[in-house]
C-alpha cells in the first residue's frame, strides 16, 4: 500500500510504521530532555578552565 507522505512509497506494514513513531517520539523526548538538563555553558567552561591548567603545567615543565 503506498503512503501519500512520501514521494518514493516505503510499502511499510502496520507494526513498522508503529515501531517508526515510537523510535522518532522516543528520539524528541530524549532530546528534548538532554537539551533542558545539559549544562553546556558550564561543559564549556570547565573545558577551557582544564586546558589553561593543562597548558600552565606544560610550561612549568620546560
């Protein structure tokens, strides 16, 4: 059976496109969810902040 959504027909069963929706809303909830628990501003922080003292000790050694 073709699927008017598309242009190329997926000839997708019942369970497939079942499968399809629960894996796509899976996807956006868990995003959605990393996205507002993510503190990337502080990762970026923390990053620099670790590569100055990386750099201050490879001075130190020379």
């Amino acid at each position: 059976m073709p699927s008017p959504l598309f242009a190329i027909p997926l000839n997708m069963g019942t369970g497939t496109w079942i499968v399809t929706i629960v894996a796509g809303l899976g996807f956006v909830v868990m995003f959605g969810l990393a996205s507002a628990g993510g503190d990337y501003q502080g990762l970026i922080n923390t990053t620099l902040e670790n590569d100055a003292l990386a750099r201050e000790k490879r001075k130190g050694k020379k």
